[in-house]
C-alpha cells in the first residue's frame, strides 16, 4: 500500500502565484493494483487561452481517477500489464461558456510496462 500528497507552486504567470495538490494511493496484491487519485490545481485565464476579463482570473479545477491495472508479467525484470481509468472533473461555472456545461469525464485503456519492484528479502540476499 502506498500514498503520496504532493504540493506545487507556479509564479510563471502574471496573475500570481498559482497552487497544486495531488493526493494518490494505491493498492498492490500480486499483479493487480488499485488506485485512486485526487488533484486540484489553478489555471490561469492565460493558460487557459481565454478571452477578455477572464484572461486575468485563477480557476480552480478538480479531477478525480479511479483505475486498475493487471500485469501480465510480474517479478521477472519486467512487469507488463494492461489496465483502465475512470477520470471525472469540476471546473468553475465561469468556464461553461468556453468548455460547457457537461461534466467532464474521461476513460482511457492503456499499457504499462516497468521494471519489476524488488522485494525487500530479494535486496537483503543480494546484498549477503
């Protein structure tokens, strides 16, 4: 089981300062994994490409991911798996105009391909 809270700050634009967090925690058991993530972040009107008044505002936008992964390959140098996720998102009201009034909500397959995690044990031998 892990978890990570992760902060960010950007001053790159001339609206101020704009902040991040990112909270993500999964789950692990063989060769499935389960995880979840929940972010919030500020984007300029500028990052944003708007138009008139909204240019110079910050919005906050929300996105939570809910996915799964199952490997294929496990422990053998490489982990091959194929997995999915779910991502819904809030925008502000302000932005219905430009992006509309649905919620936002994504799915996407993918596959993932990474070395294989040492087992504490493993390391322990390997060191002997």
């Amino acid at each position: 089981w892990a978890t990570t809270f992760v902060w960010g700050q950007n001053d790159d634009t001339h609206e101020g300062k704009t902040q991040s967090f990112l909270l993500e925690s999964n789950f692990q058991h063989q060769r499935d994994t389960f995880y979840t993530r929940l972010e919030r972040v500020e984007k300029s009107g500028h990052e944003l490409v708007l138009e008139g008044a909204d240019l110079a505002k910050i919005f906050p936008i929300y996105a939570a991911s809910f996915g799964y992964v199952h490997d294929f390959t496990h422990g053998n140098g490489v982990d091959v798996g194929l997995g999915a996720q779910f991502t819904i998102d809030h925008r502000p009201d302000e932005l219905d105009r430009y992006y509309g009034d649905e919620v936002g909500y994504g799915l996407e397959v993918f596959l993932r391909i990474r070395p294989s995690l040492h087992r504490h044990h493993e390391m322990v031998d390997a060191m002997k």
